[in-house]
C-alpha cells in the first residue's frame, strides 16, 4: 500500500479531476518564492494523472537545481553564474547544451 501512496504522492483528487499539488521544500523556499503548487492536471484517469504528475515533479526539481546553481555560481562570478543556468535550464527542457569546438 505504502508503493502505490508513493505513486500518487503528488495527485489529489477532487469532483472527479487530478491535481498536482505539492509544497516546496524548505531547502528551495530561499530560491522559489511559492509555497505551494497546484496545477490541475486534466483528466480523471489515475494513469494519466501519474504520468502528468511524474513529468511535473521532475520539471519542478529540475528548475529548483537550475536555480539554486545559478544562485550559488552567480555569487562566484557572475558570467559561470549565467552559463551555468543556462546548461540547467537546458537539460530541464530536454536539450543538450555543449559547447562546440570550431
């Protein structure tokens, strides 16, 4: 039971409708200034809402890292600072950022 409460970790239902709803983590709240996120997710399949939430969750802890890399690099020097959040924000979206050797 305590598997399948995991899966649905982020999923609330209500009038028949999934919801992503999850509350930023304490460690991020210094990056992001939201407190909680709630998206409606569309549909009221179960299987459906699950592969929306996973894609949702990983997307959120994707842009908590790009902004806490830039937040920290920035600090160091602000032009890896910039480079560095772009290669996040990059690979959050699905893209290879690299640099090419002409």
């Amino acid at each position: 039971m305590s598997e399948m409460k995991h899966l649905d970790q982020y999923l609330k239902l209500r009038k028949g409708r999934y919801y992503y709803v999850r509350r930023v983590p304490n460690c991020y709240r210094d990056v992001d200034s939201r407190t909680l996120i709630k998206l409606v997710l569309d549909t009221g399949s179960r299987e459906v809402a699950r592969g929306r939430q996973d894609g949702f969750s990983e997307a959120d802890e994707q842009l908590w890292v790009s902004l806490r890399a830039f937040d920290s690099s920035f600090a160091v020097h602000p032009a890896l600072g910039r480079y560095e959040a772009a290669k996040a924000r990059a690979l959050a979206r699905g893209f290879m950022y690299y640099l090419s050797r002409s």
